[in-house]
C-alpha cells in the first residue's frame, strides 16, 4: 500500500483557499487517490475521489499531476465549518477481489480555519 | 438508508469485563471495516470482511479481540477480557465494490469505550 505523507497542521481564515498536498511516491498504477475529512467526535466522510488530472465536485476540487507522485486539495472559500482533520488515501481499488479492500489511514492534516 | 449504525454510542465498563460493540452497514454494500481510532494512534484498521468472510485481521491488536459478521445487516466487534488501554472510539464503516471506481467507505458514529 502507498504510503503518503501530509502536513500535520494548517491553519486559515475564513474566505479563503485552502491547499492540502499529499505526497505518495510509490503510487501503484491501480490506485486511487481519496481524501476523507473528520470532525470532532465523528467519523470520517468521503470528499473526494481521483486517479488523475482534475475532479471537482461541490465540495472540493482534487489536482493529480501526470506522474501522480503527489496530489493537492483544494477548499474553495473555506469557512469555520471546514475545521477538521482531512486524511489523504491511497491504495489498491476493490476491483480485484476481496483482499486488496483495506483502507488505511495516516495521521491526517488538521485544518484550523479562523474568523 | 439511515447509514452505518452503530450501537452502544457510549460504553463504560470494568477491567476484566467483555464488551461487545455493534454495527448494522448500509444495505446492499459488500465490505465491513473496523476502526479504533486513539490520540496517540491515530485511525487503525482492526479487521474487514467482504461478503461477511473475514478478508485481513492482521490489525487486531491481540487475541483478547474478535469479530464476526453473521449477515450482510450485521457485525460485532467483541473485546473479552476487556483492560484500559482498550478505551477508544471504535469505528464501523461499509462499502460497496464498485468496478472502475476507488474506495468510497461511509463510517457510522461511533462507539466511544471507556475501561477503567
């Protein structure tokens, strides 16, 4: 499983762009690029999800370059709701069978977002 | 669906006790995960099932830890005997294998265990 690494901590203001980047040298063609944000005393919720280039969607927009070696988050306008912990994921899809499913988390980057 | 549900939300308990957490998954998905989730550990993957088979246990921390999915609607995570350093959040998540997509897992609540 790739392993990746990311920033412990941000911090921000509210209305602006916050960028988060993963690195993942050893990313397996197969993989994918998934982050997860969690909230004090919840559990983690799926934001996003790549395998390359560019995904949007209305939480979030994801940038993979071409060699996929890192990956960037992008909030747009974030605001004091966006304080979490954001994980970055990488590894084998469930395409191939029951044992390539595991999804295992880092340590993730706490965002702080202040007014 | 009402999502991953997971019962008790709270549980405090002796040392020496068995504790037994719960976790219904989102109807239709095929994968079963648990978590604990600690300060100093961070998110740890204990065990998942595909199909209600267990595929990888290599992450529960010692025999004193088990689980089991008896059906698609239902999975316990059992700790018995239960010691201190067991307190956590213990998380539950399900999936569904999509082909051509990544891993798209949603979490339930969780349940926080206290042992003293």
């Amino acid at each position: 499983l790739a392993k990746t690494t990311q920033p412990i901590s941000m911090d921000s203001y509210e209305g602006q762009e916050v960028n988060i980047t993963c690195s993942h040298n050893n990313i397996a063609t197969n993989d994918y690029i998934t982050w997860y944000q969690q909230f004090p005393s919840q559990g983690p919720r799926f934001i996003i999800q790549g395998y390359k280039t560019k995904v949007t969607n209305e939480v979030a927009s994801l940038f993979i370059p071409a060699d996929r070696k890192s990956s960037t988050l992008s909030l747009p306008r974030v605001s004091l709701s966006d304080t979490a912990v954001y994980y970055c994921l990488v590894g084998i899809t469930m395409n191939y069978g029951g044992s390539q499913g595991n999804l295992i988390f880092g340590k993730g980057t706490k965002l702080s977002v202040k007014p | 669906d009402a999502g991953v549900i997971q019962s008790p939300r709270h549980e405090v308990t002796e040392m020496g006790q068995e504790v037994t957490l719960r976790c219904k998954p989102i109807s239709g998905h095929d994968y079963l995960f648990w978590y604990r989730q600690t300060m100093m550990r961070g998110l740890e993957l204990l065990i998942y099932f595909n199909n209600n088979v267990p595929i990888d246990d290599s992450g529960m921390p010692e025999d004193r830890f088990s689980a089991k999915m008896p059906n698609a609607s239902f999975s316990t995570l059992k700790i018995q005997p239960s010691e201190p350093r067991d307190s956590a959040v213990y998380f539950c998540a399900s999936s569904f294998r999509d082909r051509g997509r990544g891993t798209e897992a949603f979490f339930g609540q969780g349940t926080r265990l206290t042992v003293v």
